[in-house]
C-alpha cells in the first residue's frame, strides 16, 4: 500500500530498478499508475553483472508479469534464454 502512495504522489515517467525484491511493489504500483494514465508507467528492469546463468527471483517474477518496458541483461547467455530481454554488456 505505501508503494502506491509513493508512485501516486510522485507520479514518476520511468521507473529504474536493479533487483532488490522491494522493487516488485514499486514496479507493480508503477504499472498500475501507467494503466490508468496517471504517470509515464515505463519500468526499466536491470539485472545484476552477477547473474550470469539464471535471473535473481526478481528478476523472474517481474519478467513472467511482463511488467518492465525493458527488461536488461549483462550477459549474452542470459539474452539467448530470454527472447523479451536486451543485452547491453556491463553498464558500469
């Protein structure tokens, strides 16, 4: 409940989250508000350097919900299982 008071009250265009499972509240009230209109809902999922075989629980949960509009990855093997997602090397 207070991450859709957040999102409502800040009403953010884009949404960037790296895999804490306190994002999944975030990125849900995100979506909910770009559903409806009331902020931009674009939610940009980057999955950590650290995940080279297989997503974080996050990282699986919010890729089945399809709720990020880009859903990265740091690793090309990763981008080979994961036909929705996009490879973009390391990022720092």
């Amino acid at each position: 409940v207070h991450a859709l008071v957040i999102v409502f009250k800040h009403r953010p265009d884009v949404v960037l989250c790296n895999g804490p499972g306190t994002c999944i509240p975030i990125c849900g009230a995100a979506a909910l508000s770009g559903a409806v209109g009331w902020s931009g809902g674009r939610i940009i999922f980057c999955e950590s350097i650290a995940r080279v075989r297989r997503l974080s629980l996050t990282g699986r949960i919010l890729y089945h919900l399809r709720l990020p509009t880009l859903f990265l990855v740091q690793w090309p093997g990763l981008k080979e299982t994961l036909p929705r997602a996009t490879y973009v090397d390391r990022l720092m």
